[in-house]
C-alpha cells in the first residue's frame, strides 16, 4: 500500500458509544466502538512555523471522527469506517489520503475474541470518484 505522503498524524484509540449493527439489540442497547485514523499529509509547514493554524487540529478530526459515529446507525462497520473516511477527506484539502480502522469488541459473536476490526485506506482521488 504505498502512501503518497511521508508525513501521518494518527489519533489512536479513540472510544465511543453506538448503536451499530445488523441486530435490533444492537440498536436498543448500544456497545463500544473504538476508531484509529491515520491521516497523510504533508506536515512541514506546521512543522517549520509551529503554529497550529498551519497544522491539522487533533480536536477538530476528533470531534468529526465522534459526529460520525454518534450521528447515525450504520449496520456495518466498512459503511462506518467508509463515511469517517470520506468526512476527513471533505474536511481536510490537505489530507493525501486517510486510513480508518473501526473495532467492535462485543460483536455478537458465538465464541471468544477479543474484537473485530476493519481497516479502510482511501486517497483524496476516491473521493472524487465517489460523489
């Protein structure tokens, strides 16, 4: 998978609770659901002025990362991860391309693991195409 960009910013185990899934229980009760992203960009400018206007705001990608998830039901986590790719991307003309990964611990599932995950690389050329 060659990156277009030598730089990433990556927020890590970011945490929410959702209402994801194929199961109605899943609707009614909710579980956690935990997110990475890794965004590519080229940060050298930020990294020469050191000025945060000049740098992608790790609240700001937070809080969209947090809108999607809470924002509706999705029943599959690749549709989940799908539109926090493409909310980066919109958000951020910067951003070369982003890789979101979404875990499920609690999937119900009839056995023992630790979770599910699911990871997604998309480029800003995928956004284009998609609309």
């Amino acid at each position: 998978m060659g990156h277009e960009a030598s730089d990433r910013v990556s927020l890590r185990g970011m945490v929410f609770y959702g209402t994801h899934g194929v199961y109605e229980e899943e609707a009614r009760l909710g579980q956690r659901f935990e997110l990475d992203v890794d965004l590519y960009a080229d940060i050298d400018r930020a990294g020469r002025s050191d000025q945060l206007e000049d740098a992608i705001n790790y609240g700001d990608v937070y809080r969209h990362v947090r809108s999607v998830v809470q924002g509706r039901r999705f029943q599959l986590i690749e549709a989940l991860a799908t539109e926090v790719a493409r909310r980066l991307l919109q958000e951020y003309p910067t951003l070369e391309a982003v890789t979101v990964r979404v875990r499920k611990p609690h999937a119900p599932i009839d056995g023992v693991l630790d979770t599910v995950e699911i990871e997604i690389y998309r480029r800003r050329s995928w956004l284009a195409a998609s609309k």
